[in-house]
C-alpha cells in the first residue's frame, strides 16, 4: 500500500464507517494515517483531488435503502469503487438523564428512521427529532446538552462518554446490515473481482429502458440492485445505478450493447465483495 498515503472515513471518532475502515486497513496491512472527514461529500471531493488517498464511504443500508450523497458523489467525480464491505449495525439509545426526561433525540437520519417504531412505541408524540451528520456526532453532541436529550448510536460509544444507556439492540429490524464501498482514483490490488457497478440515462424514447434490460437478460446477467435517482442536468431525466454480480472482464460484450442504447454511461467501478 505505498502508493496510498491517507484513508478518510464519516467522522467523528467511533461510526460504523469508523468500524468498516478498521476492517479494510487490516486486510490491505495500511499503516498510513486515517482521518475523520465531516461529510460524504466532502469525503468524495478529497479523494477526487488526490490519488494518494483512499476512502471508506457509506452506500445502502439493508433497512433504509440507498446512502443518497454516496451515488451521487460517485456519479459526479472520478473516484471508482474497489471494493465492498458488510458491517453488522446495532443501536442503542442513551442520555444523561432517565428515560421519562427525554423530549429530543439526536442521531443521523438514517439511524433514526431504522429505530421509528421503536420511538414511536415508547415515546409520546411531541417527541423532537434532530438530525446529526453522524450516530458518533449524536451521542457526543450530549456532552453540551441537558437531561432532556438522548441520541442513538453505538453502546461502545456511549459507554465511553459515561452515558447512561436506556435501551438496546433498539432497531426496528434486528438483522440491520449496512453496505459500505472503498473508493479511491488508483487501483487497490485485491482479490479477483466479482462484482462492477455502472450508471447510465436512456435515450429519451419509448421502450429505451426495456432495451437495455433485455441486454441483461440475453448475456444471463443477474442485477442485484438497481436505483434512479434525477440526472441533475434535465428535468425528468434520471440516472440508473446498476450493481451486476459479475467482474467487468466477464462482462464486456453486454457492456458494448448497453453503451449503444444510452445517452450516458459510466463505470463505477469492478472490485470484490468482502465478507
């Protein structure tokens, strides 16, 4: 790993994107330096300016869905995915005060609306919700705060800071697993690659998607996740985010189709899945 000299990850201290980065540096053996970064966005931006960098970015959580900042950052700048990784997410709830005190909770949006039900049960309905770029950023956030906030996040986390826990294990679905993607501008050698993700817009035609899906079908190719989200550039026109679970080398003739049918196309990137 010499040609990379920095890992950023979502900060602060103590995310899961802090855990999957954890995870990375130990399979590559990095011992270069790691830094928190305060947003996706930004995140993507250094990495974009400087191929010496590498970064751990949230992309889809098996509960909430698609990490909105991530793929558009990926479409917007010539970072390239090298890798997926799997992190297991628990949430907990703690505060300085008791449970009855409670009339805020502060976490990141997401992590808020895996735990809906379970506010929802056990809190009334005037119950405030405000949002925090980070579960680490929420539970730290009560350091400044009354007895009257509690924040949702990681029990390591909170049991660091002296907070007293409420509950645990308090998602909506207990088997929560977030995906996360290692993206950088240089190619990180790893193991064969198994899976390429590309984006793309149809031609403004009827049937233009139908086409391209079709191409999938004829080369025997499994989709295993498929997004829109708006180009940004025309109104109505949108973007498709495909994942194939197959490596870019076993997929160049599809690939060659697909380009003739689409106003847009890019690679994202070609890279394994590590469990």
């Amino acid at each position: 790993m010499e040609a990379i000299e920095k890992l950023y990850f979502l900060g602060p201290k103590g995310t899961y994107s802090e855990v999957a980065s954890e995870k990375i540096k130990d399979i590559l053996n990095f011992k270069n330096e790691t830094v928190e970064v305060s947003t996706i966005t930004k995140i993507a931006q250094l990495v974009n300016q400087n191929p010496t960098t590498m970064a751990i970015m949230p992309i889809e959580n098996s509960i909430e869905g698609i990490v909105r900042p991530t793929i558009d950052s990926l479409y917007s700048t010539d970072v390239k995915i090298q890798a997926q990784i799997d992190i297991k997410v628990e949430h907990c709830i703690a505060s300085f005060g008791k449970k009855e005190e409670i009339k805020h909770i502060v976490s990141h949006p997401q992590a808020l609306a895996q735990c809906s039900l379970y506010i929802s049960q056990e809190f009334d309905e005037n119950i405030e919700l405000i949002s925090a770029n980070s579960t680490s950023e929420a539970l730290h956030s009560l350091l400044n705060k009354d007895k009257t906030y509690a924040a949702i996040g990681r029990y390591d986390i909170a049991k660091k800071l002296n907070l007293n826990i409420i509950d645990t294990n308090i998602g909506d679905i207990k088997e929560n697993r977030t995906r996360f993607v290692l993206v950088s501008k240089t190619k990180i050698p790893l193991k064969k690659d198994d899976r390429t993700s590309i984006v793309f817009n149809t031609k403004n035609e009827s049937g233009a998607l139908l086409k391209i899906l079709e191409i999938f079908k004829k080369y025997n190719l499994n989709l295993v996740y498929i997004e829109s989200r708006p180009s940004k550039k025309v109104f109505g026109e949108y973007n498709f985010f495909v994942d194939i679970d197959k490596g870019y080398d076993e997929i160049v003739e599809a690939i060659a189709e697909i380009k003739k049918e689409c106003n847009f196309y890019k690679l994202l990137g070609s890279y394994p899945v590590i469990h």
